[in-house]
C-alpha cells in the first residue's frame, strides 16, 4: 500500500457519459499529480495541484477537468467519453513543491477505465 | 519529451546484478536522474534519484558517469518481482516541469529463474 487511494479501481462505462475518478493522496502530501496510461501513448502526464490550486497541465483534453478539495484529496472529471479515453489513470503525490527531491512521487494503484 | 534513451528489453538471471543503462547526453546542470519501475499495471514505483554524486538506498545503486551524460542503475542481486518497465527519467527540481515526468517507453526487465 503506497498511501495514496484511488477510486474506483475499474469502471466500465458507454461513450458519451461522465465519470469522475478519485484520489487520496499519501498523508501530509500537498501535490497530487493525475496521469494517463494508454497503450500506444505510454504514461502521460495530465494536470497538477498543490494545496488546492491548479500548478500545471501537461496533455490534458478539454473534456477532462480536475481539482483539488480543502482536505487535498482530488477528483478527476472525464466527460463524453470515446473509445480512446480508455487507459489507467495514475494519481500520485508528493509533499513539497520546490524541495527536494520534490520528483519523489507516490503512485497510487490506479484507475482502470473501459469505454465501450 | 525525450532527454534519455534506454534499450527497450533486458534479461538477468536471478540472484546475479541487473545493469540498466541510460543515455541522457543533454541533460543540464540542475537536472537530476531518477529512476522509476512499474510492475505490470500497477502504480510506478520510485527508486531512486541523483545529481552527479553515486547513490544507493536499499532497493538499488545509481552509477552517474563524471559527464553526467549517462547512468546506470544497478540491482545488485536481482530476484523475479523485479520483472518490471525501469523508467529512467530526467528532470530538474525547482523549475516549471517539477512532477510532470516524462517516461518513455523504459526498459523492460525480465528476471529469469
């Protein structure tokens, strides 16, 4: 067990919805990081947050948003979803911005997103 | 995008050192080496990182070359759950890319019996 939680673990779900992912990060962490893993793109990054503000964004679509809650747990939102949105996503933390080693993230297990 | 080059596959027998190289010839002053691995559809793991200095903890070694230009990462007695992806990546710690990592497409590492 890593500390950081994600939920759920696997969702299946049709084009065209909405589904929301959650993450936990490890405790005393205040950046959380969501990543992407699809088969033929590999680990991407998406978006960053730290203490509740959005740091970075790296490839995220428009229909993905995220954020960041007071009690620094975050959600990830995908809308209308297509085929190609299907993939693991990776939540991770890390607990200072700028020290360092500030690199060091934890992963949580994942979310494992089917779209049919 | 792409600062380091890694064979795409390795083998080592179990119980002998697994070497991992990693090319990183452009690499810049502050940027240091990290290395993660992923077990099969699990989270990445860290294991490591360094500036130029040689580190070791207790899971592997990071052997940086006095060019900085490339690195090894030693697993000293390898056993079968280290069959991983062995990401080496290369990032600095206080500019605007801190946390976002880019992994390539790593090593895959077998461990054989």
């Amino acid at each position: 067990d890593s500390g950081v939680t994600q939920t759920p673990k696997h969702l299946i779900t049709a084009t065209g919805q909405r589904v929301t992912l959650r993450c936990s990060p490890r405790s005393g962490d205040l950046s959380v990081y969501w990543y992407q893993q699809s088969l033929d793109q590999g680990l991407q990054f998406l978006i960053q947050y730290y203490n509740g503000e959005e740091r970075a964004k790296g490839n995220i679509l428009e229909r993905f948003s995220a954020q960041q809650f007071p009690d620094l747990h975050s959600e990830l939102n995908l809308s209308s979803l297509e085929l190609g949105d299907s993939a693991l996503y990776f939540c991770a933390s890390s607990p200072t911005v700028g020290a360092r080693g500030a690199n060091v993230l934890t992963f949580g297990a994942g979310s494992r997103l089917t779209v049919l | 995008d792409a600062k380091t080059t890694q064979p795409p596959s390795m083998d080592c027998a179990e119980g002998r050192a697994a070497n991992l190289p990693c090319n990183h010839s452009t690499i810049s002053g502050n940027e240091y080496v990290y290395w993660y691995r992923q077990i099969h559809s699990q989270g990445p793991q860290y294991i490591i990182h360094g500036l130029k200095n040689n580190e070791t903890n207790e899971m592997a070694s990071l052997i940086i070359t006095e060019d900085r230009k490339s690195s090894t990462l030693i697993l000293p007695h390898a056993t079968l759950r280290d069959t991983a992806v062995y990401y080496c990546i290369v990032n600095d710690d206080r500019g605007s890319t801190l946390g976002r990592l880019y992994f390539g497409r790593g090593t895959q590492l077998t461990v054989w019996p």
